[in-house]
C-alpha cells in the first residue's frame, strides 16, 4: 500500500548520494489538506538529534504541510550546526536494536476524505499499520536473514511479558544461533534467567519454549527432538509459556549475521 493511499498526500523519493550502496534515500510527503493534523512519537534516548528536537518544536502545534525523511544518515551529535541544518534538511532515520537517537514516528491527517472515523476506530488502524511498519524494519536490517517473532504467554502481567520477550531479542547468542539455524534453547532458557525474579517471577522447571511450533523445551528440560525444526524460513517464532499468569506479549528482532558485523564495522561515522 502506498503512502499517497490516504486522500490529499503527494510523495516522492529521489536517490541524493546518502547510502553507499544504490537506492531512494531522500522522501518528501506532501499533505494537500484541507486539515494540517500532525501527531509525533520520538524517541526518549536522551542524546537525541537535532532533527529530533527540532521537530518536537516544529510540531508542538499540531500543524504541518510536509515531512522530508532521509535513510542513511542519523545526523545526530552535531552540536549546533545540527540545528541549522534541521531548517533545511528535517532528517529523520530508524536505527537497529540500539536505542536510536533518531526513532521518530509522524502522523498526518489531510481532511480531504470527509470520513471521520471514532476514537476506538483510529486508534485500532494506527496500532495495526504501526505493527505492520515495525515488522518491516526488522525484514530492512542489516545482513538479517531471519525475522523472529518472540512470543511469551503465562506472564503474571504485560509487563513482565515484554521483559521477558524483550531479554530474549537482545541476546547475541540466541540472535548468533538464530542466524546459524540452530534451535538452541538452552540459550533461550539461559536469556529468561536474565530477567530479574521481582521484574517477571516464574519457575524455571515449568518453562516451555516452542520454535517454530515445535516444543523443544518442557518443563525446563529436553521436549521434542530439535531436528525437527526448520529454520530455513525468513520467518522464525519463538513461543516461551513460563506458566505464571494469564499475560501475553510479543516483540519483534532479527538476526545477527556475519553480514551485519561486516557492514557496521567498515565505515566510521
């Protein structure tokens, strides 16, 4: 679905010389109005860009015409010339599993639909297409070949679900293995632990976790046989039931792969 679906946008993209590898790097969007709604969500890393805080400021009011994104180029810590050139040049990137100085989120309405929808509705649609947006920023990370899905059930609250998923994604070894097609579980089991017991009580002997549908771990110890998980596919799912609770929740990461070491170590910024 193209950004320009909503009535009253206009996009366009050109390549400017950003990246060093081919491709559109450079996007302005257009609203025609007759409404000029703007919403942010920024980022709360506190060594934020310049474009960052720029566009705090620029869209305090509500009000915009147009949003410049650029990839590539994070433009942050740049002292003042950062905020001179944010008059010009409203650069915005996503980072990877870091916390960004620069992760940005714009909404703008244009009016020229005429369709008011309610506030359950709105929020509905904007949850889904900001789910939808998120998993295509894991699929764009570098070098990644794998799309994981980390799944826990049984929390005792959303929250402790989130730590526990959250622990999970962040583990260079489970990431590691993930990239080498390895369902090595003990190194999930080994990332839980991590979580402190006040964050996300459980009892490590009634921990489950699945691959790909296949429960390789039960009750803490040795499930079904791990060769019977394919993790070939783009796609992998990691489904940890800890057996505390009724809370779910899920959180989106990717692998780590010799391609992403080789493209973050052979440039300096």
């Amino acid at each position: 679905m193209s950004v320009t679906y909503p009535l009253g946008f206009r996009a366009g993209g050109i390549q400017a010389g950003l990246r060093t590898t081919p491709g559109l790097d450079l996007a302005l969007i257009v609203n025609d109005g007759p409404a000029d709604v703007v919403a942010g969500v920024f980022t709360t890393n506190r060594v934020c860009a310049a474009p960052v805080q720029w566009s705090r400021h620029a869209t305090a009011d509500h009000k915009a015409r147009a949003v410049i994104v650029n990839a590539a180029v994070a433009n942050a810590c740049t002292g003042i010339d950062g905020f001179a050139d944010c008059d010009i040049t409203f650069s915005r990137v996503d980072s990877d599993a870091c916390m960004s100085t620069n992760d940005t989120v714009v909404a703008m309405a244009s009016g020229a639909s005429g369709i008011s929808l309610t506030g359950d509705e709105l929020t509905d649609a904007l949850t889904e297409l900001c789910a939808i947006l998120a998993r295509q920023l894991v699929a764009d990370a570098e070098g990644s070949h794998h799309d994981v899905k980390v799944t826990v059930t049984g929390a005792i609250s959303t929250e402790a679900a989130v730590a526990v998923a959250r622990e999970v994604t962040r583990s260079n070894l489970v990431k590691t293995a993930i990239a080498g097609n390895d369902p090595n579980w003990g190194r999930i089991l080994a990332a839980i632990g991590c979580v402190p017991e006040n964050v996300a009580p459980f009892d490590p002997d009634q921990v489950d976790v699945s691959i790909n549908d296949i429960q390789i771990c039960k009750a803490g110890g040795i499930g079904e046989d791990r060769n019977l998980v394919d993790m070939r596919p783009r796609e992998v799912h990691i489904d940890i039931e800890l057996h505390a609770g009724d809370a779910e929740a899920a959180v989106w990461t990717n692998d780590l792969t010799h391609q992403y070491v080789e493209e973050n170590s052979a440039y300096t910024s």
